[in-house]
C-alpha cells in the first residue's frame, strides 16, 4: 500500500525536527517566570477587604491596556493551540518532543504576564476574566489544516506574536512590562526559528506543496487572537498605535521569511508551485500598497488631531 502523504512527510522531515529540537535546548535559557513580576506592589481585591479596581490605578495608557490584553488572551488559548499542533505533528519520536516543549514554554507566557497585570492592577481584572472566559470556550481550530500549512502558519504567527508583544512592551512605556515582554519575545522568536527551518527542508523534499502552502497561509493568514471578543476593534487600535499594522506584517513578518526561503528565487517547481508563486507575489505586491495607503490615511488623520490639540493616549 502506498504511504500516506502525511505520514511519508513526518517521517522525512523526523531528522530535522529533531536537529532543530536538539538545537533549541542548546540555545534557549532558563527563566523564570515570578521574577519579572514586581510582587511589592500587589494588594487585596475588594472580596478580600481590599479595593477594587479603578481605571485610575493603571499606569498605562488605554490603547496600552488593549494591547496587554489582546496578547495575554491570544496566549490563553494554548489549550487549543497545542490540540492543534498535537494533531499535526503527533505524539511520536522528536515530532511529540517538540509539541510539549513548545507547550511548556508558552504557558510561562500567560503566567507571567497575567501576575504582571493584576499586581499593577494595569487592566480591568473583571473584564479580563470574562474576555477569558469567552476566548477560551470559542477555542481555536485550524479546520485540520495539512501538516505543511500548519509549519508555514505557525512560521509566520510566531513572528507576528514576537513583535506584538515586543511593540507592546516599548508602547506602555513602563520599564516592567517592556522587560516581561521582552523577555517573552525571545521565546517567540525561537519558535519561530524552528518553525521557518522545517519549512526551508520541506522546500526541498515537497517544493510543490510546500511553496502552495505558503502562498495559502499568507493570502489567509489570521493572527490566533481573531477569536477574542472584539478582537477587530482592538486590533484596529493596536494598528493605529502602530504596535502591530500591516507595514509591520509586510515588512517585518511576510518578507523576511520569505527572503529567508528565497521563495522567489527556486527552481525546479512544477506547475503547482509556479502557479503558487505567481499568484503569492501579487498578493504582496497588493499587501505592500494596503500598508501603504494604510500609513497614509494614519499620519493624516493624526495631523488632524494634533491640529486640534487632541492628544491620543
């Protein structure tokens, strides 16, 4: 019987995985998540006698807040997210090794920046516990996206997620949270790395495939939070703020991974893949004059304000 495509490519991509797996140990430091936290300035919640919250008490700005949120539920749903990568890349050999260390490593994220938020008392915990809530009942499903997707989704999530969460922390302009943030963003950007090299070898044994799940994954990406309550409404936020816009999708997400596979530079694709990069390089080429127009229609709209003497927060 013939072999499976997906099991034939788990297998011929098992000496890679765990080259990189074995790489990530070597690389990544321990730390330790209760040290970036500033434990003196916690204080009782009014069921314990102490006070509720009040906007008054948070130190960062409004747009700061939506920011710390959207990335502390977007880290919440590892539940689902590791259910996901279970699925794709099973239990089995370096493949099921790297699912529950990359599983480890990320629940440090929510921890950390959850004792960060209520100890400062920076957001709303009542609304971030309901947000909580909701995010995680609505889940995240891929729609059991092909293993090479999967690789090419998560290249470019991880990227993304490193750099909302790097922009956030210099966007609240506390030292704290920029260091927690930071912090967090070197994990990130490991996974990436992991991610971005399993697709540089499936390149080279599925080219075909591989280039057709590229191009889908950056025609139809989605950052992993669009399930948050409100989420458009804060993102559109966040890209206001310039934490996270589509300048920054395309320039310091989208091209640098692609730069790195020199997806524009193979040979030998067949007609699949052709039509695959054909079809990817006009949608950069579209994305490119979104983020533009986009930047535009920003730096306007904020001379209009700083005309008025609004200042934004």
């Amino acid at each position: 019987m013939p072999v499976p495509e997906t099991t034939r490519l788990l297998h011929e991509l098992e000496g890679t995985v765990e080259e990189n797996l074995n790489r990530h140990l070597a690389v990544a430091q321990e730390w330790m998540p209760h040290e970036y936290v500033p434990w003196s300035q916690g204080r009782d919640f009014a069921e314990l006698g102490g006070e509720a919250w009040d906007p008054e008490q948070s130190r960062v700005s409004p747009i700061a807040r939506t920011a710390l949120e959207v990335n502390l539920l977007t880290e919440d749903n590892l539940p689902s997210y590791h259910r996901e990568i279970e699925r794709a890349f099973g239990r089995d050999g370096a493949w099921g090794t790297w699912v529950h260390r990359w599983t480890a490593e990320e629940g440090r994220h929510g921890i950390c920046i959850r004792d960060y938020l209520l100890v400062t008392r920076a957001v709303d915990p009542v609304e971030l516990e309901r947000m909580r809530m909701e995010t995680m009942q609505a889940g995240y499903d891929t729609g059991d996206k092909p293993l090479l997707n999967v690789c090419a989704y998560v290249s470019f999530q991880e990227l993304a997620t490193r750099l909302s969460h790097r922009n956030t922390g210099r966007y609240t302009q506390d030292p704290l949270a920029e260091k927690l943030l930071a912090r967090v963003s070197t994990d990130e950007n490991l996974h990436m790395v992991f991610y971005r090299n399993l697709v540089k070898a499936a390149l080279e044994i599925s080219p075909d495939a591989m280039m057709r799940a590229i191009t889908d994954e950056v025609l139809n990406f989605a950052m992993p939070g669009a399930v948050i309550p409100s989420f458009q409404r804060k993102a559109a936020l966040m890209a206001k703020a310039g934490i996270y816009d589509l300048r920054i999708h395309h320039d310091d997400v989208v091209q640098p991974l692609l730069r790195y596979w020199k997806v524009f530079d193979l040979t030998g694709l067949g007609a699949v893949g052709e039509a695959a990069r054909e079809e990817l390089a006009t949608f950069i080429k579209g994305l490119d004059t979104q983020a533009s127009r986009f930047e535009e229609r920003r730096d306007a709209a904020a001379a209009r304000r700083a005309a008025r003497g609004i200042v934004d927060l």
